[in-house]
C-alpha cells in the first residue's frame, strides 16, 4: 500500500489485515455480499470491521483468513475463546452489579415534600415501572456487548398504542446508516435522517426475490395531514391533503401561518415554544434486480419501493410520528475523536497480540501432540512383514508394545517437552500483555495469583487501569441514555399515556453498579457515624449503601422506614419543636382520630 493510499480513521488498526487493505472495496475477497451496488463505498469499511470482530468473538478468525485468502492453513488455527473472554469481562464491569434510573431529587427526608420531589418522584416511578415491562437490563445487556465487540450499538423507541408504553428495540450496527449534516464534525451532533437497512434473502416457496428492506427516520418541516391511499396496481401509499384552493389541510392542534406556508405545533414537553418541525418515519422495501449501481442506499428511488402498512393499517411512507427528534440512540463504546462519529471497540488495540496468542495455542497444540505421542527411532529391530507384499508394517507406539532388537539395536525418543513448557510461558506472556494493553489488568481478567498481592491496597493499584478504562467508557455513554430516557418520557407524552402529564421532561440518568468488589462493611461504618454525626443527610447515607451494593430497591422507601423507627431524632423533634404533628409526619404516622381517647400524664410523684 503506498503512502498515498494510507488511511487514518477509525478502523486504521485493522489494516494490517490484507482484507482491509484495499481502501475503496475492502473485504471484497472475503464476504461478497458487502459488495451490493446498494451500499455506499464510505461505508464498507466499517462493515468490513464489524465482520472480522465477528468472526474473533465466534472463534472463525482462521476461517475468515482462509476464506479471504489470506491464510491458507487458517482452518487448522486454534481459537481458544479469548476474544469473547475480554468482551465479556469487559461488559461484566461496564454494567456492574445492577443498573438503576435515578432523578435528581426523588429522594426526600422531611415532613412535607415540595411539589418538584412529589413530581420527580413519580416520574422516576414510572421510569422504573417502563423498563420492568421492557427488559430495560437485558436491552442493555445486548446493545452494550454490540459497543465492546464493534464499537457502536443502536436502540430505537416506538410508541404502541395497543400496549400504552414505549417499546424499545436494540439494534446491529451493520445495519445503522446516519446522513451527518454537512457541518456535522464534532462526534456528539445528531443526524437529521437516519436509515436502518439490510437485504431479505429470496423466498421461493413465497415466490419472493432478494429484497432491500430500508427504515428511515427523518427530521423534517411539517407537512399537511394525510392519509392512507393507493397507487395503480394496488400499492399502498399516503396522500397529503389540500383544499380547493391548493392550501394545506393541517392536523388539528397545528398552526399555519398564511403568510409563510409554515406549520407549527406544540408539543406536551415544550408548551411555550411552537416548532415546525417533525420526525418523519417511512418503512419499504425494494427487489434488488429493480435496483442499479447508481442506486445507493441514501437515495434509493421511491417509485419502486413497495411501503409496509402497520397493524393498525397505517402506510408506512413519510408517516408523521409528532415528535421533535428522531427516536434512535446511537451508543460509542469509547469517546470519539474530533471528526469522528464511531466508537474503538475493546479488543482493538490488541488484536494483533490475539492473533499472536492463537499462533502459539496453535504451536502448543502440535508440540503437545508430539510430547504426549513421541517420535521414536528404532535401529536393529525385528518389524513385522506384510506377508502378501513383503514390505515392514507400520510402527505404532501402544501401551504394552514390545520390540525385539538385534545385538546393537537401539531406540531414541525425540523429547518436545522442553519446547511445550517455552510455548506455554509465551502464553502466559501474552496474555499479560494483552490485559496490560486492553487495560483490563491481570486482576481484571483473573489471571493474577491472588497470593502475589501484600495487600489490598496492592490490588487497587493493579485495578487502577481498569477503573480509569470504565469511567471513561460511562462517560461515553451517560450522555445518550439520559438523552433516551428523556425520549421515553416524551413519547409517552405524545402518546397521551395516562400519568405521564405534560411538562418539560425531567432529566433521569442510568445509574451503574459498582464495578469491582467494595468493603460494605467499611462503607456501612462510615454511613452510621457520618449521618449519627450530622455530617451526612438520610439521602447521602442511603446513596453511599446502595452504591456498595446493599440490597436497596427502593431508596425513597428505605428512608421512610429508617425514619419510622428513628423514635429517639423523633423525640429531640418533639423538644424542639413542640410539635406533635410534625413528629407523627417524620415518623410517618396518620393523624389522630377526633374520637381518640386522650390519657393524661400526672406527674412525677402522683398516684399512680
């Protein structure tokens, strides 16, 4: 490759594979159909990537070398699983123990709770009954190992009216296709259109060619009102409508402003500020042979495509979801860098010294082969003759086996144990560089003796890569599952699903779990003397127990409890206060009943 076809981008740390060396049609040896006319050629890198991280997390790496003719013995490669080990490990301590969605000031330790708690704490409620129902840790689960093993992951959200609720939906990135605006080169903007495509395979029992199937998400001025309508030959399309005097028909609830033409709407989350814009989702297909190589993805031709009809029998062309964004969060596994919009995968940086540990593991195989089943050499031994061609049989070394030696007769064993205990010390090596480069560590990835560390201390400075390597992988991420969790409740907004009012969304965070064992004792310890001292509120102690991994479902709740058993802070509120209903309010009792029969006290000395 000359200098002048050297290329520097986000997958550069792959080009030392010759199926990547091709710039304009890499993998074209390898995988044939990355070459359809319908894909774009700035995207076949990336998807060439996606198929050799692939083909590392499932052990074909060597299959994937043979087939693209860069190996020809990469069948006999041995492929023991340590890519998935990393990304596995990797996502175990991303994700933590749990995840949980917090608001800002849900939790709250008083008599009366303002307005703003009241209604943080019901969102955040709500928040937490949706992602029950929608497996919100298992999306994470799938999306979160797509941005390890590839860099990227995708999660797209869609209002169901016959559930209630929003349903969430992760998707592979080989299929995800954004239109960056043209000014767009900081890796945090967002696309005004975004595409998700693949082909369907020919059903010939259906009598179905080899279609393309594209879902498109656009931001978009609004348009006139529609409705479901049909083409010649039957195909169902939606037609705009218009008055007699040419003058768009508008939905109700949307301005159109004469002098202009602009329509504009308000939306439940922004009561105060009408915009004229909206996302537009549109699902079709295209048979492939209808299809040119002029025909790219990002404008495939419309007059061919065939539109999908939802359940509720509306056509899926252009149809108006009344949304101000496009409901569709784009995760990197890494921070971008300026220019880029893809995450670094987390075996990058040491997929080279992957293939180098499955070259030993190979060679290891075969010197173990040798070692367990030697190579001997016989001299002066009586062989056994094939009576019918008169030539000496095969030699095989069996348990019991005798040979009889003439007068000078020897056997020599050819010894590979001395190269088997090299091979496996080179493993041993690269598997420490690996998890020294990954930033993993060796404690990480549970290669480190545990007897080899003075104390604990020790063991948090071994983990400090690592613990560096997961805060800036969530802080990659914080960003846009607060911007998801902010679409969720917007789109139950739209929606107008009951308890979700309207009002400007409440800005709600995933809440990761600790990532490496904690001292709970220690912690519990600080919490006890912290709040006891006054130094820490109820709210503080009770977030510091539920980030070491105390078994607390419900932080609010928690507090309550505490407080209704805290009946000596009650009784200094009663000698401060004087005031009986606000203790009955902090320990969380009813108020007395007028009929209550009341008991004086006498006092000291009296009868009794």
């Amino acid at each position: 490759m000359g200098l002048r076809e050297l290329i520097t981008d986000a997958w550069s740390w792959l080009d030392y594979k010759p199926a990547m060396a091709n710039p304009c049609r890499p993998g074209r040896n390898a995988w044939a159909d990355l070459t359809s006319s319908w894909i774009p050629d700035e995207d076949l890198r990336r998807l060439a990537a996606y198929r050799l991280l692939a083909a590392y997390d499932s052990n074909q790496a060597g299959q994937l070398a043979q087939l693209s003719g860069d190996d020809d013995r990469g069948g006999e490669r041995r492929e023991l699983g340590d890519a998935s080990k990393i990304v596995d490990t990797a996502l175990g301590y991303l994700l933590g123990s749990e995840q949980t969605i917090s608001i800002a000031g849900a939790e709250h330790a008083g008599d009366e709770p303002s307005p703003e708690v009241v209604a943080a704490r019901a969102v955040q409620e709500r928040l937490q009954a949706w992602a029950e129902k929608e497996l919100l840790p298992l999306r994470v689960q799938q999306a979160e190992r797509n941005a390890l093993l590839l860099g990227d992951g995708v999660y797209t959200l869609a209002w169901d009216p016959g559930k209630g609720r929003v349903l969430l939906r992760t998707w592979d990135p080989g299929l995800y296709f954004p239109e960056w605006p043209e000014d767009g080169e900081d890796g945090g903007d967002f696309p005004m259109r975004v595409h998700l495509a693949w082909e369907l395979p020919e059903d010939k029992r259906r009598g179905l060619k080899t279609r393309v199937r594209r879902i498109t998400y656009e931001l978009a001025p609004i348009g006139p009102a529609s409705r479901r309508g049909a083409v010649k030959g039957g195909g169902a399309v939606r037609e705009f409508l218009y008055d007699e005097d040419g003058a768009p028909v508008v939905v109700a609830g949307d301005l159109l402003d004469a002098g202009s033409g602009i329509i504009t709407r308000t939306y439940p989350w922004a009561p105060d500020r009408p915009s004229s814009w909206t996302c537009y989702l549109t699902d079709a297909e295209w048979e492939l042979d209808d299809l040119t190589h002029a025909d790219l993805l990002y404008d495939l031709p419309l007059h061919k495509a065939s539109f999908r009809v939802r359940s509720d029998r509306e056509v899926l062309d252009r149809l108006d979801l009344r949304c101000d964004f496009i409901p569709l969060v784009h995760i990197t596994n890494s921070i971008p860098n300026s220019g880029e919009h893809w995450g670094k995968p987390t075996i990058a940086t040491v997929l080279q010294g992957l293939d180098e540990l499955s070259a030993t593991d190979t060679d290891s195989s075969g010197a173990s082969a040798t070692t367990g089943s030697p190579i001997i050499g016989l001299s002066g031994a009586r062989l056994p003759i094939d009576r019918a061609t008169g030539q000496p049989l095969p030699v095989k070394v069996r348990a019991g086996t005798v040979w009889q030696l003439n007068e000078g007769g020897r056997m020599d064993a050819l010894d590979t144990s001395a190269q088997l205990a090299e091979l496996r010390a080179r493993v041993d090596h690269l598997i420490d560089r690996v998890a020294a480069n990954s930033r993993l560590t060796a404690a990480g990835l549970g290669t480190l003796d545990p007897t080899a560390l003075p104390s604990g201390y020790a063991l948090q400075l071994a983990l400090g890569p690592l613990d560096s390597l997961i805060a800036a992988m969530r802080l990659a991420r914080n960003h846009k599952y607060a911007v998801l969790l902010r679409m969720v409740q917007r789109l139950h907004q739209a929606g107008q699903a009951e308890g979700w009012p309207a009002g400007e969304s409440l800005p709600a965070r995933l809440m990761w779990g600790p990532h490496t064992p904690t001292d709970r004792a220690a912690v519990l310890d600080e919490v006890v003397k912290g709040v006891g001292a006054g130094v820490l509120s109820v709210e503080t102690g009770v977030k510091m127990l539920v980030d070491a991994g105390y078994p607390i479902d419900n932080p609010q709740t928690e507090i309550e409890r505490i407080q209704s058993r805290a009946f000596e802070a009650a009784a200094r509120l009663a000698d401060a206060t004087s005031d009986n209903a606000a203790v009955r309010a902090y320990l969380g009792l009813p108020e007395p009943h007028d009929n209550a029969v009341r008991v004086p006290l006498l006092a000291d000395g009296g009868d009794r």
